[in-house]
C-alpha cells in the first residue's frame, strides 16, 4: 500500500481583506467579495517565503509520521515563489529538518499545480521500490500586480506530504494527469509579475483542464462523485471550484470542508494540497477523497485516496490548517501589505 | 566570504545543534573547540529543545541599516527548556506593550536577512510567541 503517512500545512499570520484592496484602487468590494467568493487572503511576514514555509509545513508532516527525517530519500518543492532562480530551495529545507545529505532534491515549477506534481512524483518514487519515504511538497508566496484581479487572490501557505508504505493515514488508490499548451497564464523571465488572459483563464484552461483530468480519474476508478465524502479542486478563486464541482456531479457539502480559499486566497502551488490537509485533518476510516490540482499553461493532477485506520492516531499531533486559518491573525492596511510585498521602490 | 562564514553555521542556525562535553557534561552554543569548564576538547553533537521562555528582552526602533525597513522589533534573550539561553528576535509581536518576560516561545526557522540584492539569502531561527 502506497499513499501519505505524513501532511502538515503551514500559513502566515498575516492578513489583507478584500475590502481593503478594493477601496485603495476604488472597486467595488462587494462584486469582489460575492464574485469571486474572496473575503480575505493570507500574506507572508518580511521573513517568510516559500523556504521558511515549506519547512514549516514538513516539520508538521514529520511530527505527524514520526520517522527518522534520515529515511525519507527524495524532497520536492513545487512552487512558482522560489527565492533563487538558480538553487533548488529543498537545498535548505533538507538541512533545516535533519535530512540528507544522502537524499534526491529537485524543485518543480508548473504555476498552481507544482505541489500536486511534487507529491505524484514522491508517491510513485515509493511505489517503484527506489526509497522508503518521499516528501512532496507545494508552497507558495504569490505575487499579484497592483490593481489587477489576481491582488485579491494570490496568496502564501502551503502544505507537505510523506509517502510511505507503512503506517499509510491515506492510500493513494488512482492518479491520472491531462496538460496540452494552453497559454492563459504567465511570467516570462525578468518580470515582476504574471500576465493573464482574462476571461482565456476559465472555460479553455481552468475548466477544461480539471473536468479532463477528473472524467479520466472517475473512468480509471468506475467510481461516481457520490462515492466520495470529500473533494478538493485548484482554488484560484472561489467560484470556480464550486462551479468545476457542480459540473461534474459533486456537491456542495462534499466540497465544504477543503474550499477553505474565501479566507485563504489561492496559495498558488499550495492551494489544492493546503485543501487536500484540511480534509485529512478532520477526515475518518473509509472515507473517500477526490483531488485535482490545476497549474496554468495548462495542465492538471487528479488524486483519489482512501483514508485508513491510521488516520486518527496522527490528526492531533500537530498544528490543523483550520488553527491556522481561523487564530492569531494579523490584519494589514494597504501601505503595510505594499511594504511586506515588496511593493514599494526603495533607495538601496 | 560570507557565504563561507554562512555555510559553516549552518547546523547550529538551523537545526540548533549544539555540542555536549563528553567529561563534564557543558553544553556550548554556538558550538566550541575547547569546554571552557573542564578544558576537553571532545564533545558530541546534540539538538536543543525548540521551546523555552523570554528572560529579557528589548524593542529596537532604530534598526542596523539592513533591518531599518522592518522596525520596530523585538530582540530577546531565550531561555530554552533544556535551560541553555540565546538571543533570538521574537517575531510578529503585535502590541509590545503586552510583550513579558517570562512569556512562553517557540523557535522557528525563517529569514533573517539578504546580502544585499545579488547576495544569498540566510536563514536561521527567531522566536514566536508560543
Ligand atoms: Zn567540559
């Protein structure tokens, strides 16, 4: 049996509304808040990026499968925020934990969807025999340009998982994924910030994309959505993993629980994953999930996992993604989130 | 080279190893060559306790030039449960006036600074309130 025997997630203290966004470029908040279902959005401290938050979010997947960090024999981060273009950021996060030095590390980069390719690629590690534990992780420290849509969404957290064969908290029963060159999203190199093709971002991409990846996933299991207590889509809003959901036959109340993006955002590569460990915070025996990333440009991860016995031994000994999501948090104004963001030019 | 000077701490920034003296049990951090109680020069790596408590501490509103943008913060001395004490930034302190001594913290992995634009990024521990 393969599948995690390990997740932890991790999100900043910090803080922006939606409202607050709105009223600095004079929108409307309210078409904002019931358009796109985004209350508000998580931001990272001055002192936090994807390196400080993957290491976070492992060490909660660690003290979650009590295994010797020296077991685990590959480490991926997949993210869209690294903080070198040249030094894979596991180069950090393996020495922070205690892993390696004799361990495979690589980081991936696939817009929204590299956390879910960490995890295929650690899952299927596991299955061929090569290691006993692979840790696959999706984090992310998003960056929308001022005044444009993708303000009110991109957000920072992210989420890790251990494979394993023993001890397994969540089979991984089926996986399927479904890419083709779809440009709705981008950032060439030296730019600051992505560029989006609006409207292109929906029905061509986003839908497209996951309701491709989903139809294959249910026809490799012969199973149907009502065979699944929970789901979790890509949130890059939150309509439209609602909408993608509906679509394809799942309702809301299975949904629920992983559609934790209207006080979130879209944490980017850590945005399905984060979901995917809110459901396996509270989920039990038996259960059922449904996983499908989405990244841009375009491509999508289907997951479908049975949650064992095991789950409810290591759901308390970290931190839950709902602790983080709903205590301590901090609210900023608009000139404090530019200045964390690194918005504002400076005389250096 | 800082890089050099970075790379060589990076097991006590990181993971806070420390090292034990083998004969009389002193416990040096930042690592040493010699225990300064006993003079011996052998010592087995350990890893301290993530947890501990604020014995003093100080808010800097006029920061060193590369921390200037992030004033005012916190810097403590932290006694940790393993009774060995560090100085550590307490990070994402709200309200400094409710800040106290005694305060339980947990140590955790973030940046602490860049070297310059072009330079690495170095990482290491600060404090958060527990
Ligand atoms: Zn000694």
């Amino acid at each position: 049996m393969v599948g995690i025997v390990g997740f932890g997630a991790y999100l900043p203290r910090y803080r922006i509304k939606a409202e607050t966004i709105a009223k600095q470029w004079g929108m409307d908040a309210n078409s904002i808040i019931r358009g796109l279902q985004l209350n508000e959005k998580t931001v990272p401290g001055q002192d936090e990026d994807t390196i400080t938050i993957s290491v976070a979010a492992a060490k909660n997947a660690l003290l979650r499968a009590q295994i010797d960090p020296q077991d685990i024999g590959a480490l991926y981060i997949g993210s869209e925020s690294h903080p070198y273009a040249v030094k894979p950021s596991g180069t950090i996060v393996i020495d922070a934990l205690g892993i390696g030095p004799h361990v495979h590390v690589a980081s991936y980069e696939f817009a929204c969807k590299a956390g879910s390719e960490a995890m295929y690629v650690a899952a299927n590690l596991v299955k061929a025999g090569e290691m006993k534990y692979a840790m696959g992780i999706g984090a992310d420290t998003s960056q929308g340009a001022p005044g444009d849509a993708l303000e009110y969404s991109a957000s920072a957290g992210g989420a890790a998982f251990i494979m394993g064969t023993e001890k397994v908290v969540a089979e991984i029963l089926f996986t399927h994924s479904y890419t083709s060159d779809t440009p709705d999203f981008w950032r060439r190199e030296g730019e600051d910030y992505p560029r989006h093709g609006g409207r292109f971002t929906g029905d061509p991409a986003y839908f497209k994309h996951v309701m491709g990846a989903a139809t294959a996933l249910l026809e490799k299991s012969k199973m149907k959505p009502s065979d699944f207590k929970y789901a979790v889509f890509h949130m890059p809003n939150g309509k439209f993993p609602q909408e993608v959901g509906k679509r394809l036959g799942f309702t809301k109340e299975q949904l629920e629980v992983g559609w934790i993006v209207p006080w979130m955002g879209n944490t980017y590569s850590g945005s399905s994953p984060t979901g995917l460990a809110a459901i396996l915070d509270v989920a039990k025996p038996g259960d059922m999930i449904f996983m499908v990333s989405f990244g841009s440009g375009a491509g999508s991860d289907g997951f479908i996992f049975k949650v064992t016995k095991e789950i409810t031994k290591v759901q308390n000994r970290a931190p839950k993604l709902k602790d983080y999501l709903d205590k301590d948090k901090i609210y900023l104004d608009y000139g404090e989130y530019a200045k964390f963001r690194k918005k504002i030019k400076l005389n250096e | 080279m800082i890089t050099a000077r970075y790379h060589r701490e990076v097991p006590q920034r990181y993971r806070l190893e420390a090292g034990k003296c083998t004969k009389c049990g002193y416990v040096a951090f930042p690592p040493r060559l010699v225990c300064p109680k006993c003079s011996t020069k052998k010592f087995k790596p350990i890893v301290l306790k993530d947890e501990g408590k604020i014995i003093t501490y100080t808010v800097i509103r006029v920061g060193p030039d590369k921390f200037s943008k992030e004033t005012p913060y916190a810097i403590g001395i932290i006694e940790l449960n393993d009774k060995l004490r560090l100085t550590a930034q307490i990070a994402g302190v709200v309200d400094f006036e409710k800040l106290k001594i005694g305060q339980k913290v947990k140590l955790v992995f973030r940046k602490i600074q860049d070297d310059g634009k072009a330079g690495i990024h170095m990482y290491g521990y600060k404090a958060v309130l527990a």
